[in-house]
C-alpha cells in the first residue's frame, strides 16, 4: 500500500480490519475510528473484518489507518469499484504443529486412562512447549501488547495472560524443585490451550467462509470479457472497456455481460443467481437482460444500457455487502457488555487467585484455577453471535430473490404485524386486459372483437393493446382500417370494410344517440367493479347501431392470493391502500381475501394511513413499486419494494424482491423470523456459556485444558448454528 493514501469523500468507506479476535476487539476499533475528527461514525463486523466508517467531511484514508493501527490493529483500504477480497483461509501449519508438540505433552494424561504411567522429564516438556508459547503464541502477545497500550482489553490478552501464568508456574517449579524430584509441571496445559485456540480460530475462519457464499457467487456471475460488435467486427475486450451504447453479442450459453436491451434474436434467460427464478425466462426484441443471466439456445445482441458499479448485479453485491456488514440494533447489548468484560474477568481472575490462597494456601492450584478463568472467559462466541446469522440470513436470502438492505430492516420484519399492499402493479399486474366483450343482439363475440381490433390495429394506447392482444390469441384476421381519426376524450373512428366504426366513452355513446338498452345494466355493473368501459358503434343506411361493450380491467398477479394466504397463515393482518376507486379496490381485496381496504387514496394520504397502523402499535411492512409509494415505504417500519418499479421505491425500501412474485413478501419474513431466532440462540449460548463456565473455572472444576476446548468449541458452535441458516428453502420455490 502507498505510503499516502487518496482522500476519501463524503459519503461512507470500507476499510479491511486485520487482527481482530473478539468483541472487546470490535468495540476498541469502533471507538478509534469515531474519535477521528470528520467522521460520524463507524461500524465493524468481526464476521467480515471490515468497517464502515460514516464521513461528515472529506479526510485522508491515512488518518483513519492511523486510528486502526494505533488502536493495534491493521487496516486497508476496500476500493469500492472492486469486489471485496473474501476471507482467506488460515495456513493450518500452526495447528498441526502445534498438535505435534502438545500430544506428547499430553500424552500422560491420556495413558493414564489405560492404567500406564509415563512422562516426559521436566527439560523435555519444556523443549516442547516453549516453540508453542513464544512462537506459535506470539500472536496473542503481540495483540494483547496492543490491547495494553491502548488501555483496554481483548481475547488475546486473556489466552496470553493465562498461558503465561501456567508456563511461568511450571518454569517456576521445574527450576526450583526439580532437584527434589519430579514436580507437577503445567506445560502442557499452555501449550494445549494455545493450540486449541489456534484450532477454533481455523475451524471458525472456515466456518465463516460459507456465510460469505452468496457473495463470492454473486461476484462469479461478473464476465472478465464481453464480445462486442464494432464497424462490423466482433471483438473480445474486458468489461471495463465496454461503453454505454455498445453492442454486446451474447453467444448460446455465453454468461451476460452487461445491463442491457435485446435489439435483435430471441432465448431463454437464466436469471436463476440473480432474481431466484428458478425456471429460464423467454425473451425477445425490446426485452430487458441483466449481466450475469445465462443465455440459452439463441444468439442475442445486446444494446448496453449500464455498465460497472450501475449494473443491477453490482447493485445487488453492494446491496447484500451492506447488509451482511451492517450491525443489527440488538447488537448494541452485546457493545455495551464487551466493553467492561475483559476488565470484569481480569478482575474475577485475581479474585478466584486471591480467595483460592485464602481458602487452601495453596499458590499452585489457585493461580491454575485463575488461568482457567482467563481462557473460558474469552469473548469469541459473543462477537461471532450476531454478524455470523445476519451474514447467513442474508446470503441464503439474496439466493432466493429478497435482497435485504440493512441488518435493521431483517430485525425488524421479523416482527411484522401487518403488511399494507398498494394495488396497481404490485397486487395486479399494472396494464389492462380484456375481460370481457359483450356483444349486442345480431352480433358474434369474434365479430365484436375482430372489428375492435381493425380499430386499433395502429394505436399504442394500453386499451388498444389488450384488445390487440387477446385478437392474436385467439388467431383472428384483423380487417384493414383507413382514415383512422382520433376524436379527443370520445375515441376512434375509421373505415372498416366499407363502414364507419366509432369506438370510445359512454360520452360519445351518448352524443351519437345510440340506443344501448340491452347493454346498459351490464355496463353499469362493470364500471361499478373499477373495469373501463368501450362502445363499439358502426354507421348503417345513416344510422349508428351499436355493435357491444369491451370491458377493461386489472388482471391479478397469479401469486397474489397464495401470497396473502401465507401472510395469514404467519398471523399477519393484511391491508390495501390504493389510489384506484372503491368499486376496483373491493373487487380485488375480495378475491384475494385482504381484510381492509383503504380506496381514493393520495400518495401523501399512504403514508398518514401507515403512520396511524403504527400509532396503534402494529409494525408495518408497505409493498409498493411506483414513484407514489416513495412517501409510504419510508413511513413503514419495513418498505418491500418490488424490482422493476421506481427507482424510488428501490432506494426508499429495506427489502426488495428481486421478481414479481408477491410470494417473496412471505419468505421474507420467515427468513427474518429464522435469522433473529439464531441471533437470539447465538446471544443466549455465548452469554450462558460465559455464566456458567467462569464459575465452574473459579471454583477449580475445569482445568485450564477443559476450558480451552469450550472455549473453541463455542466460537465454532455459535457460527455453525449460524450456518443451519443455509439449508433455509422459500415457500415460493418451487424446489422447496
């Protein structure tokens, strides 16, 4: 790294943290990083040794790893424009070496199991564990050294402190009573415990790999090349050469390179990585692609739309990045103990030492009982408690398609009461379709229908398009029109076949004076639902005789009503807040069971109507996608925003659902559920794991051995609960 590092901008930096070991650890570079002047704040995660450093004015980089060193540790700076650089695993020479040296050690304790008596001489014993003490454990002097200078306390300290007492005790008695015969000598209890240590960091380090799973396969899906088409030409160059603009050839099971719009061929998409749509995808000309889908049997060409941090797949890493570094609120309990623990425990070491001479006289069992205090007490477990379910949760999360922005939002939907849907676009699929055709007497439904669509055949207003489109489903020969006029807030008229036809509102209807009897109850019945009514006219022998009704409506999202189904099934109230008439409103609340509908609603009134569910002391999750669901989402405890909507809606929510289905509100919150339920056994494990083994420590019924492997049993344990997390399956998967 250079010696003078950039000057970091006003706006959150990432900063790679080496050495830390526990939450005492977490709590010392916090509190460095805050005293920085120019800085608001700080947040570090002992799962992904990073912290977010939060700037109120533009400062040097060196200043904040100046802070982290002095606080004694090592820091680097994270480029945002590069992926974060995963947790490498620990060489695993220094466990086996360690291993190597402490089982002869401990090899009379072993033997003795079979009735053998043996031991190594006193000089022996020594040999072996001092490359153990001093070498293999010079990192925790070393980092305990730092923690002493900075005036605080860490994990380091404690392993260091205890196995300095047990190898100076039996340093003590082999060189004053050795000459007596062979004392009791506790080599092997520092040198085991240091390579215990030493093994539940590696095991845990492993461990803590796999939560980062889902970023590492997110980060695969980023080609190094893309093949772009130039003056004609296909040329391989990298990603970052690519241009907004550009045409991108994506071969048959070439991995998308790039944000983009299909300009000509037609395939099959898996998106499965990105949106946890588990079945490929058509698409066509003019259809959206995102970098990272797989293509399937047909050669596309891309037009490029976004490129490097824009893309959608670079918005997700960042998005899931955020989200596995962000500290959960509960987390600030476990801040507030680390802070006084290791002072606390120092100073129930002395105290076991201090009664245990007082209680016996004997300095040998009191300071080996002190040792075991020091090395059962080490915070590890309650660090890794948090970070390690919320990395999980996350990661298996952004599997299934539900990106969660912040630790704060998984926390909080975990206790969701009741979920307010807007309704176009996020209940219903946001454009119209034909619902029905209702012809007059002496008219066929395929006549009413072929002659709607001659009509329109040129328009691309939303109606047109669904009378359009339900004609080429049903494989109908579309009439010519000629002269087609546009008559403002009436409709359209034009020649088919030789006839005038007028299509348009009840308001032309009745400026025309067409009788429309047979039909009128139909359609009052119709515009009292929410459904958009047209009238078909045609012009005979000087008269306009009517032809039948077109009835438009809103189709329900297929996922909707097992979405809501779900909700209840999890005791959730559901609610409707929507800006369409009350006659819409109900019929879609109804058919898909929603227990309270709010209709006429302005985007501003949203967000009241979610303040006054929350002043009832219900938390409130609002599912929106447009530009009016901003005020809302923000006003939630919880914001679900569904992708593909405003940008808005995206950067106001917590969660967003990487795909249309409306199912993933659901799985949302179960996952949320899930992971505070392994935050909360974490916290329980670490916190009773500490209150009873430090007691059973003090009162010499665990020996300093003992206590190092619960020590590193309950640091690996807490992330392997963590871990469970994974095998977690979403109800809308259809693997599931």
């Amino acid at each position: 790294m250079s010696t003078v590092a950039p000057w970091s901008p006003t706006a959150d930096i990432q900063l790679q943290i080496e050495g830390m070991t526990c939450a005492s650890c977490v709590s010392r570079v916090e509190k460095a990083l805050c005293k920085v002047p120019g800085v608001s704040g700080a947040t570090v995660n002992l799962a992904t040794e990073q912290a977010t450093v939060h700037l109120q004015s533009a400062l040097p980089v060196a200043v904040l790893l100046a802070a982290v060193d002095k606080a004694g540790y090592a820091g680097s700076l994270v480029e945002a424009n590069t992926p974060a650089v995963p947790l490498q695993l620990p060489a695993w020479w220094p466990v086996a070496l360690g291993a190597a040296l402490s089982l002869p050690l401990m090899a009379p304790m072993l033997l003795q199991l079979w009735g053998i008596t043996w031991m190594l001489s006193g000089p022996w014993q020594w040999a072996l564990a001092t490359p153990v003490q001093f070498g293999l454990g010079w990192r925790f002097y070393k980092a305990g050294f730092k923690a002493l200078m900075a005036r605080a306390g860490n994990m380091d300290l404690l392993v260091a402190l205890g196995t300095s007492a047990a190898y100076g005790l039996s340093m003590y008695l082999l060189l004053q009573l050795g000459e007596h015969g062979m004392p009791h000598l506790y080599f092997e209890a520092s040198s085991t415990v240091i390579t215990l240590v030493l093994l539940g960091k590696w095991l845990e380090s492993r461990a803590k790999r796999q939560t980062t799973d889902a970023i590492r396969a997110l980060q695969a899906l980023r080609p190094a090349t893309a093949l772009v088409r130039r003056h004609g030409s296909d040329l391989e160059v990298r990603i970052e050469q690519v241009q907004v603009g550009d045409i991108v050839v994506v071969r048959p099971g070439d991995r998308v390179a790039v944000d983009g719009l299909i300009t000509e061929g037609a395939s099959h998409l898996d998106e499965s990585l990105i949106t946890g749509e588990s079945l490929p995808v058509a698409k066509d000309v003019g259809a959206v692609v995102t970098g990272g889908a797989i293509n399937g049997e047909g050669l596309l060409l891309v037009q490029t739309t976004a490129v490097g941090n824009e893309t959608t797949l670079a918005r997700i890493i960042r998005m899931v990045e955020s989200a596995q570094a962000a500290k959960a609120p509960i987390q600030r309990i476990v801040d507030q103990v680390s802070e006084v623990f290791v002072p606390v425990v120092l100073g129930l070491a002395l105290l076991t030492l201090l009664g245990w001479v007082a209680y016996s006289g004997d300095w040998e069992q009191a300071l080996i009982n002190a040792v075991s205090v020091l090395v059962i007490a080490c915070p590890c477990a309650l660090g890794l408690a948090t970070p390690t379910a919320i990395m999980a949760g996350t990661g298996v999360a952004a599997r299934h398609g539900i990106l969660i922005k912040d630790a704060e939002a998984l926390e909080v939907a975990h206790a969701v009461s009741v979920v307010a849907f807007d309704k176009t676009g996020t209940l219903t699929e946001g454009k119209p379709v034909l619902t029905q055709a209702l012809p007059a007497v002496g008219v066929s439904r395929l006549e009413l229908l072929r002659l709607a669509a001659a009509l329109q055949s040129n328009s691309s207003h939303p109606l047109a398009l669904a009378v359009l489109s339900q004609a080429r489903d049903e494989r109908l020969e579309i009439p010519a029109a000629q002269a087609v006029q546009a008559s403002p807030g009436r409709g359209l008229q034009a020649t088919v076949e030789g006839h005038t036809l007028y299509l348009g509102s009840s308001r032309w209807l009745n400026e025309l004076m067409v009788d429309a009897a047979g039909l009128h109850q139909a359609a009052t019945q119709r515009e009292a639902q929410g459904q958009t009514v047209s009238w078909l006219m045609r012009q005979e022998d000087g008269q306009v005789r009517l032809l039948g009704l077109l009835a438009f409506g809103d189709s329900v999202k297929p996922s909707a009503l097992q979405a809501v189904q779900q909700l209840h099934a999890l005791g959730i109230r559901t609610v409707m807040l929507t800006g369409d008439n009350a006659g819409s409103a109900q019929a879609v609340a109804q058919a898909l069971g929603i227990q309270e509908v709010h209709a006429q609603v302005l985007p501003g009134d949203k967000a009241a109507l979610v303040q006054a569910l929350r002043a009832e002391g219900a938390v409130v999750a609002f599912v929106g996608d447009g530009l009016n669901d901003g005020p809302a989402l923000a006003a939630a405890s919880c914001g679900f925003a569904m992708a593909g909507g405003a940008d808005v809606a995206t950067e106001t929510a917590g969660i967003t659902l990487m795909r249309g289905d409306l199912r993933l509100v659901a799985d949302a919150i179960d996952v949320s559920r899930r992971t505070y339920n392994k935050i909360r056994q974490n916290l329980a494990w670490a916190f009773v794991y500490n209150v009873l083994g430090i007691p059973l420590a003090a009162l010499g019924l665990l020996s300093p051995m003992v206590a190092g492997a619960a020590m590193a049993f309950s640091s690996v344990s807490v992330v392997g609960n963590a871990l469970l997390l994974r095998r977690w399956k979403a109800a809308s998967d259809p693997a599931a």
